[in-house]
C-alpha cells in the first residue's frame, strides 16, 4: 500500500514539473524563427550600392545550418553572405550593389527551437526621386 502512494505521488511530481516547464518554456517548444522586423522597413535598399539587411527572429536563428538567396528577375536565386548581428535573433545579409528593379530575399532559417523556417521578402531598388 505504502509503494502505491509513493508511486503516485512521483507521478503528480512529474506532472506538476511538465506543467511548469510548459508555462514557462510553451512558447518555445513549437515556435518557428519568425521574422519581426527588417530594416528594409526603414533604410530601402540604394541603387548601385552594396549593403546590409537586418533582419530581427522572435528566436535565436543557427547561422551554419540557415541559407538565404538574393532572387533578380527571371527567378535568378544568388546566394548571399550571412553573419550574426549583435543581439539575439539579429541576422546581417549582405547585399551585393544591385540596379533598379524588384527584388527578393528568400530565406530559410533554423530556429535554436530545431524548426526551420523559409520565407521571402520582397524588395524593390528605385532611383532616388
């Protein structure tokens, strides 16, 4: 009889810990690398100049395992140099000097969470007015 209340007691234990862990970490557990802000918002690209995008993730990003692609007209995927930024989720892409025209960046992220993300977003580069 003791063993049977003991037993339970363990697994009472191990259920209250799984739901603190829940409400603590939940978010985390299924959350995807989601893009929250890109200074592509605030600083468009200027023509016939090389430089970087910033892109902030709710969630800290594996640079080694993520790709992103510059994609020019006709479908054209350039692969880009990406480094880490200086806060946690802040992705640098460097953006070789591109013309006027639309443009994409495609990127697939791995989330620290082990979920990848892939996305795109458009850009366009106009001559200053």
């Amino acid at each position: 009889m003791h063993h049977s209340i003991v037993s339970r007691s363990n697994r009472l234990f191990v259920l209250l810990f799984f739901i603190c862990l829940f409400f603590a970490y939940g978010e985390r557990l299924w959350a995807h690398a989601v893009v929250t802000e890109s200074s592509l918002t605030q600083n468009p690209i200027q023509p016939n100049h090389a430089t970087t995008v910033v892109l902030f993730f709710n969630s800290n990003v594996e640079l080694p395992l993520s790709r992103v692609f510059l994609v020019s007209k006709g479908d054209v995927y350039h692969p880009v140099e990406i480094a880490k930024g200086k806060k946690p989720g802040e992705m640098r892409i460097h953006v070789p000097a591109l013309t006027p025209g639309e443009y994409a960046l495609k990127y697939k992220v791995f989330a620290a969470d082990g979920h990848f993300t892939e996305s795109v977003i458009r850009f366009q580069v106009s001559d200053p007015r």
